[in-house]
C-alpha cells in the first residue's frame, strides 16, 4: 500500500496480492483518521461478500475465486463500539462473461491494482448497536 495525503484527502493505492481488510486497518494506523467515505475501482482475484438477512440479522457470506473487475466500491471508515476503526463497504463485481455480483464486501484480494478515494471527515465516526435491526450504525 501507497498513499497520498492533499491535507484533505486520500488517495491509497494497493497492489496485486494485498488483502483490503488488513490494508485499511494499516492505512487507519498510520494516518490516524478517525472517520471517512471511501470509494474505489480497480481489480480482485477474489472477493468475500455478504447479504445480510435483515429477519436473522446475520449475514450470509460468499467467496468468489478468480478475476473480477472492481466496478464500484463505496463505503465509509467508523469507529465501532469498541474503539476500533473499521470499514462498512459495499461493492461490484465484474467477470469475464460481463456478469456482477456485488453486496456487503467482507474483503478481497487484489487484482492488478485497487485505487482508493478516502474524503477524511473533520470529525469522528462512530457507531452505535442499533438492536432493531441488530447492526452497528453511523450514530448521528
């Protein structure tokens, strides 16, 4: 991972083989930010999303092997209860065939590259448990 800093945004940079999740808890670590809106393109060998059954409130997760383009990836920085940061994204996935799957973006594996936009906000996130729906949310 690379990044950028303008004294307002983000731009990062993850090449082939790095994995998201460990990535951003890095990036967090390093700068410091304590919330954010994130969003990217680029490329993965593999992507771990979920759909959330909103009646269970547990997610159904799904990996997928092999190359995929990174349509879109948006999502936010927070931190939870706990006091750590953490990610809520959501992105799509592109194949070969043309076809998208997208959802709830547990992590993935970089394709060729992943370029992030991260628009740091001046204050804090945080979240919040939500018990209706069983999720910890933006507490605005």
């Amino acid at each position: 991972m690379t990044y950028m800093f303008d004294n307002y945004n983000y731009i990062v940079k993850l090449k082939k083989g790095e994995r998201l999740a460990p990535v951003l808890e890095e990036f967090c670590g390093q700068t410091g930010i304590q919330g954010g809106w994130l969003s990217g393109v680029g490329g993965a060998d593999q992507v771990t999303i979920g759909f959330y059954d909103l009646e269970k409130q547990e997610y159904e997760w799904k990996t997928f092997e092999g190359a995929r383009e990174v349509v879109s990836l948006t999502g936010n920085l927070a931190k939870n209860e706990q006091g750590k940061m953490m990610f809520h994204l959501h992105g799509a996935f592109g194949d070969r065939e043309f076809q998208t799957i997208g959802g709830h973006v547990k992590d993935l594996v970089v394709g060729g590259t992943l370029e992030l936009f991260v628009h740091r906000t001046w204050k804090p996130l945080t979240r919040k448990t939500d018990p209706e729906v069983g999720l910890q949310t933006l507490d605005v």
